[in-house]
C-alpha cells in the first residue's frame, strides 16, 4: 500500500516559517518595543488596520495611551509618523511589507526621508513569508527600497536579531526599515558568540570551501545547510549580514575575496537585494569573483503553502544543500 505526504492545509499559507520543534520566542518584535516603551516616553506605535497581524498589539497593550490605530490608509499611516517625529517622538508605524513599499512609497520619502526623520517603518510578511500570492507577496521590498537615500535597511535573522535591533533602530538618527519576522519567531543566533550591530555584518561559523553571505531567514537556512554539508567533508563559512543599507562591504568584501565558492542567500528576488548589493561591492572594491545567488526569481509567485513554496523557488535547506552540491561538481 503506498503512502502519499499529508495534505497541507490552508493555515500552512500564513504558518510560521520555524521548522518543526524548533526554539521559537512569540512576537518578539512587540515585546521588544513594549520594553523599549517602559524605558522611553518617546516611543509611539502605529498601525493601519494591523496590530494583531505585525506584533503591534503587544505594544498597544502595554502602552495604550500611545499606540494610534489609523486604519487601512499606508500613506496616513506615515504621513502622521512624520509629524510626530517632527515634534520629538519615535514613532514605529507598522503595516505589510507590500503595502508600505508599494503604496506609500512616495509619503515614506518625502515625508520622512528627505526630512531625514527618526521614523521606523515595520514592515509585515517580507518576501516569500506568506502563501497569499503576489498582492502580500513582498518579494521586491529591498529593491524598492534601496534607492532612497538616508533609509537604513535591516533584514533580521530571528528573534534574537529582532530584539537586539528595536532599540538600535529607535537611537539610528534617521528612518528606517525593518523586514518583520512575526509570530512564532525562530531562535537561532543564540547558539553563537553573536550580537547585532546596526551596519555590521557578522561571521557565524568559519569554513575553507564556501563562503555564504546571507541576511534574513536565509542565515537560519545557511546554518543549517552548512551542517548538512559538513557530513560531506564540506566546510561552509556564514556570514550574516542583517543590514542590507548601509551595507557592511569591508567584512563582506574580505570574506569573498579569497578562492572559495561564493553564495549569497536571500528571501527576496534576485534583482535588487542582497545579490546585487554584494555584487555592486566587489565591483568597486575590484574583486573579480563569482558569486551564486540563492533567490527568488524574478517574476510573480505562486500562491500555496509555505513549505510547498520554500521548496519550488529553491529557499529549502535541501534546495540550497543541492544548488552548493551542483555548484562544486561543476568546478571539479
């Protein structure tokens, strides 16, 4: 009699991304903001018609009496972080990736950028953590993004990551972008001499045949891939790099310049993020090497269940254990 996998259901679209049996914090990102508010009067938390669904809601109920609820309007949404940034405050105004990326492109930098204010934007459901198809699909966020100027870029790897950058964010001096892992959030970093750093890339573990570079849930899948292949008697190297802008190129730029196959690792599409960030660094640093992007590609995706989808665009540990397998066969 053969047996057939289980039929994933629905939620599997909107799961977390945490493998099973694995450590996970709960909405790490609200309670991180929640302490931050204990300690700050300044802090103020917005959401358009998003709380529950961005970890907003631990902040609001901590702190109801500055937590402002401003409906489904993104561009309102920032328009009024804007102003109370203009009068001192720091304000963290939530909502999905897609639509703060998307919809209120042109609130978030003229707004806030080109004043150069302290607003934190927290964006929900970046890249391919949502089944929902390309309407919450943020799979261009970064690349959106990249271009405005004074706009810091942090891609977290799980809840240590989260919580460490909260208060990070909160003291840089101008606005930036937060890609928010919410929920039941991984717990990864712990494991290693590990300490985010806002503009810092970091190495996770050594390795003499491949060097990955990686920045968000992707970290969590290079370490795991790095294991997998160890048992192969291949020593992987992880950089982690939470920071996408501005970019740490003098530790990413040493690490690649040396023999090993080179792979950078991403949850975002292969045009405009990580990739093409490490890529334009080597460039002006004149470093001639290649290097192998683990990415979405470059169209729209499909709508199905998380791990069904991790697997088809090649995000799976097991997708990226074979793409480095391939890659050093080829080489010889």
């Amino acid at each position: 009699m053969s047996t057939t996998a289980p039929r994933l259901k629905t939620s599997a679209m909107i799961a977390s991304f945490a493998d099973a049996g694995q450590k996970t914090a709960p909405t790490p990102f609200g309670h991180a903001l929640a302490r931050l508010g204990d300690s700050d009067e300044r802090v103020v938390g917005l959401s358009a018609d998003l709380a529950k669904y961005t970890d907003m809601h631990i902040f609001r109920q901590a702190h109801p009496e500055r937590f402002f609820q401003m409906g489904m309007a993104e561009q309102l949404l920032f328009g009024a972080a804007a102003g109370m940034a203009e009068v001192g405050l720091v304000p963290f105004a939530s909502t999905y990736s897609v639509f703060a990326s998307r919809r209120a492109y042109d609130f978030i930098c003229l707004d806030i950028a080109e004043p150069n204010l302290n607003v934190n934007v927290v964006g929900g459901l970046p890249g391919l953590t949502t089944g929902y198809g390309p309407s919450h699909q943020a799979t261009e966020d970064m690349a959106i993004f990249r271009g405005m100027p004074n706009l810091t870029i942090v891609d977290p790897c799980d809840s240590v990551d989260i919580e460490q950058a909260v208060p990070q964010l909160a003291a840089a001096p101008g606005p930036t972008y937060l890609r928010l892992l919410r929920g039941s959030v991984p717990t990864v970093l712990d494991e290693y001499d590990y300490t985010f750093e806002l503009g810092k890339a970091k190495v996770l573990r050594p390795g003499a045949d491949v060097v990955f570079v990686s920045s968000g849930l992707m970290t969590m899948r290079a370490l795991q891939a790095a294991e997998r292949l160890a048992a192969d008697r291949i020593d992987v190297a992880v950089v982690h790099a939470p920071t996408i802008k501005p970019f740490d190129e003098d530790t990413v730029v040493r690490e690649l310049d040396t023999p090993r196959l080179a792979v950078t690792l991403e949850n975002h599409t292969v045009v405009g993020g990580l990739f093409e960030t490490v890529a334009s660094a080597l460039v002006r640093r004149g470093v001639a090497r290649r290097v192998v992007p683990v990415a979405l590609p470059d169209r729209f995706l499909d709508a199905g269940a998380l791990p069904t989808l991790h697997e088809r665009y090649g995000l799976s540990t097991d997708a990226i254990v074979a793409r480095v397998r391939g890659e050093l066969r080829a080489a010889g």
